[in-house]
C-alpha cells in the first residue's frame, strides 16, 4: 500500500479573512478524503503552524513542531506579515515522515473525497512529480455542513498552482532559496523544482479533484508588492542556476525566456513571463 504525506500550513486568523470559513472546510475535507481512500492508500497528514496558530488545528492532524521564522527574517516590507518560507514547511514535512510521496497545497485549497485515490491512481502510471489546478466555487458557500453541495459543484477552471505532490527522495535536491507562501511566485517556483528533477511530469488542468471558495486575488494587493518583488528575485535566482547547470537545456523556449528575463528584470516581467513560460517548458500530456 502506498504512503502519501499531506502537509498544509494553517493559520490562526479574524472573521474578516476568507481563511475563517475556508480553513475548516480544507481541515474536513482532507480527513473525509483520508477515510475514503482507507485500506488502499496509507495517508498521513500534517500541519506545519507557527506557535500562536496551533489552536486552530482539529484533530485528524499530526502537529510537527512550530515554525521559528518568516520572511521578516530576511528583508524588510513595508507591511508586516509573517509569512512562512515554502522550505521550511517542506523542511518539516521531510523530517517527520517518511512516506514515499509528499503532498503541500495551500491552506485554502480542499479536497474531493476520492482526491489520495485519484493521486495514487496517477502515480501509478509513472509520475514521479504533478501539479493539479484547481476549481473554484462561488464564495456563497461558506459552511463545511454544506460539504455534500459543495462537491456537487463542477466550478470554473484556475491556472493558479497551489497543489503538488512529488517523491519525498527528490525533496533533498530542490532549490526553494528563501521565497515564502501566501504571496505570488512560490508556485511558480515549486512547479520549476518538479519539473527540473523528476523524471515524468505532468501539469494536469482539467481534473477535478481540488477547489478552492472565491477568486479574490488577495495577493495582488499594492501594499505586498515588496513581496512580490522578493518571491520574484528568488525565482529568478533559481532558474538562472537551473539554466547554468543545464537542466533546460532540452527545453526549447528556456534561453528565449531567460534573455528576456535579462534584459527586463522588473517584477512585472518576471511574474508574467514565469507564469507565461513556464507552462511550455515541458509538454503537458495529459494521462
């Protein structure tokens, strides 16, 4: 039976956030599709949690030890937010399981029952890394009591990359710098790592298997600009380094992509032509 480790990074926040009604349907909706897939896949789940958000967390969840930093560790911003570097997440994920896949999705991204069946369905025709995107639901659905309708919901496709799984062996080898969560580029970055060390990768658009409530773009706020130049500056230094060891060499819109990135290295340019590009660097198949 295979072993699937799921870690997702909760946070303690106020009524006025979306996290206050999404947050508890991601927690119930990873522990109904664990019950689902019992007997066929052996599912672990984990949170990683700074200190002060450890109260939110419901049972059904293995608590790894608190987080001890932020991105406020490593530059300044003109608003304050203590947001969490995708290393040290995954960083926990890797010490406290050794199961042979690993799963990180966003705090807000949930998941239809038969979600670990389906994951464990696509790994066994050879993926060794993928990104699913998701759905997303109308806001006006805001209670996990409503969880039967909300899975009912077919929802509107995303090209956001908020769900990953890869081999926990390849985990050692990424290059995730000090870019952090919550803000524009870390799912860019983590979609470079997948597709530069695995051996079979696939980008899958159309599956509904994840959902998220809203489309609220929160991230695209001006006050977090200066995060978004950030996460962007690590992303750029990650792909440069993939390009100087060769790792895209076969790709063959990658040296087109980089000299532009060269010649324009403003924050707009960086985030539109990742997003942009990144998507041909490999062919996504579809299984």
């Amino acid at each position: 039976m295979r072993q699937i480790a799921h870690i997702i990074n909760p946070v303690k926040v106020n009524k006025s956030s979306d996290l206050f009604n999404a947050q508890p349907i991601t927690f119930e909706t990873m522990k109904i599709a664990k019950m689902a897939a019992k007997n066929k896949v052996d599912v672990e789940l984990f949170t990683a949690q700074y200190k002060e958000d450890r109260d939110v967390i419901p049972e059904g969840f293995t608590v790894t030890p608190d987080l001890s930093c932020s991105i406020l560790d490593y530059g300044s911003f003109q608003e304050k937010r203590k947001l969490p570097l995708i290393r040290d997440i995954l960083d926990q994920l890797y010490k406290s399981s050794n199961a042979e896949y690993f799963i990180f999705t966003n705090v807000d991204i949930s998941l239809m029952p038969y979600f670990y069946l389906a994951i464990d369905d696509i790994i066994a025709k050879g993926f060794d890394s993928f990104v699913i995107n998701r759905r997303t639901l109308p806001m006006d659905i805001l209670s996990s009591d409503q969880l039967p309708f909300l899975f009912t919901q077919i929802g509107e496709k995303h090209r956001g990359y908020d769900c990953f799984i890869f081999k926990r062996d390849n985990y050692p080898k990424f290059r995730l710098g000090t870019s952090c969560i919550g803000i524009k580029g870390v799912g860019a970055l983590l979609l470079l790592n997948l597709i530069c060390y695995s051996t079979k990768f696939n980008l899958f658009k159309d599956l509904h298997l994840t959902f998220h409530l809203g489309n609220d773009k929160q991230w695209k706020n001006p006050q977090f600009i200066d995060y978004t130049e950030y996460n962007a500056k690590e992303l750029k230094q990650v792909l440069f380094y993939f390009q100087m060891e060769g790792m895209l060499k076969n790709q063959p819109l990658a040296n087109r992509y980089l000299k532009q990135f060269e010649m324009q290295p403003t924050y707009k340019t960086i985030l539109k032509k990742v997003i942009q590009k990144l998507k041909m660097i490999c062919d996504f198949d579809q299984v």
